[in-house]
C-alpha cells in the first residue's frame, strides 16, 4: 500500500515540476496579488460601459423631469419657451456657449458631482483615467449641455469646462476611496453599512450594477467572484538538506 502511494507521489511530482520557474513565479506574484471579491472587477468592459451608458440615459431624463418641476429661479428654465423645444433647441445651440448665472453651488457643487459620476463608469469598468476624462467630457458637454440640457437654456462655458474638469479631478478621489473601501471588504472605519453608504454616494450608477444583480442579469460580472481553485506549483528544487523538494499552493 505505501509503495503504490509512494509512487503516485512520484507521479504527482514529475507532473507539477512541467511548470516552468518563470511561469511559477508570475503565478506565485499573482497569488500575492489577490484581490478579494469585494474589489469589483467586470467580466467585460464594454458590457459594463454598455450598461453605464444606459443608467446615464434613463436618468438624465429622470434628472431633466426633475429639473423641470423645479422652480424656475433655481433652475433658470423658461418653461413656456420649452414649449416650442426643437426650434427653441436649435437657436440655443447656436447661441452658445455663454457664461451663465446660476448659483455657486450648482456650477462648483452639482455639476463637478455629475461630472465625476460619468467619469466613473468607464473607469469602474478597467479603463484608464484619461480615457475616463474624456467619456467624462463627451458625455458631460455634448450628451447633456448640448443634448438634454440644450432644449431649456443655453450651453454654458462653466459646465462644458467645469463639469469633466472637476468632475474628473474629484471623480478619481471617488475611485480611489471605492476601490480602498472594497479592498477593505466593503468596510470603512470597521463599518460595513458606512463603507456600502459611501459606495453608493459617490458612485450610484455602479452601485446598481454591481451590488444589485443588474450586471449579472446583462452577464457582466465580478471576475473576484467566479474565480476557480487553482493549483501553483513550483519546480523539483535541492532543499540544501540533500534531498528534493516541491512547493504546492492552492488558491480558491
């Protein structure tokens, strides 16, 4: 009986010692690099930008509606002007940009939030800052200041500028504390409630993705959470006590 176990571990050996010392150690590293499931990875990143771009649409609209039922003073929308919103839209366009007048806290306050919010969801997805900054300012300056938003005022200078600007700015501070609290397994300051609240704060259109089920029901999911067993393991190397020996790392 021991003999056959001796030799099936002699089998088991001259297996694992095909892997090569390179290939060992950029797998050995990796499993150092291992990023809980908490730490959102999408599967795909187009799927998750797909699904991002589709969040902005329905509440853009959600968020003109809004700003539409609200005061005029505030939101500085001539409602009997929308009225007549294609003609209206096509001189405005071409009036713009101006320097416009609304208040401190929407120019410096809420639009660089918004700005930020779109230049989270490619970089949530695994693309680059810069490339973030400019899906930020595409979509900040011509889905919204030229689009949705061109139909009730002017195009401004401060949010074409200000928006992707700042919003890029603060939106990478966003990141990088997400992606802290999710490395911290969803904790912040030994909370669980506060560290999914500031989550959800800081990056809404995410949260409904990756915290819902939404991502999964388009197939896109957190490749931290489908990872399958695998098995490192290292060449036959002398153990400097005269014999042979081999390191085995399993990681689920």
């Amino acid at each position: 009986m021991f003999k056959n176990i001796k030799i099936y571990l002699i089998v088991l050996t001259i297996i694992f010692s095909s892997v090569n010392a390179n290939n060992t150690r950029e797998l050995l590293q990796n499993a150092k690099e291992y990023k809980p499931p908490t730490y959102y990875e999408p599967s795909s990143k187009g799927g998750y930008l797909g699904i991002s771009i589709g969040l902005i649409g329905i509440s853009s609209l959600a968020a003109a509606g809004l700003l539409y039922i609200m005061p005029e003073s505030v939101t500085k929308w001539d409602r009997d002007d929308i009225n007549d919103i294609f003609n209206k839209w096509k001189t405005r366009v071409k009036q713009g940009p101006i320097v416009d007048g609304d208040e401190l806290w929407l120019n410096y306050i809420a639009h660089p939030y918004f700005g930020a919010l779109y230049y989270l969801q490619p970089r949530m997805a695994g693309f680059d800052w810069h490339v973030s900054a400019l899906f930020s300012f595409v979509a900040s300056s011509f889905f919204w200041e030229y689009g949705i938003e061109g139909f009730a005022e002017i195009p401004s200078w401060q949010d074409i500028i200000i928006t992707p600007a700042f919003g890029s700015l603060i939106g990478e501070g966003f990141y990088q504390l997400i992606r802290y609290i999710q490395m911290n397994n969803n904790e912040l300051f030994g909370s669980w409630w506060l560290g999914k609240t500031i989550i959800w704060i800081l990056d809404p259109l995410g949260s409904l993705i990756y915290s819902t089920g939404l991502g999964e029901a388009f197939g896109v999911y957190n490749i931290n959470d489908s990872r399958k067993p695998e098995f490192i393991s290292s060449p036959i190397l002398p153990n400097g006590k005269g014999g042979f020996g081999i390191n085995l790392l399993i990681r689920f």
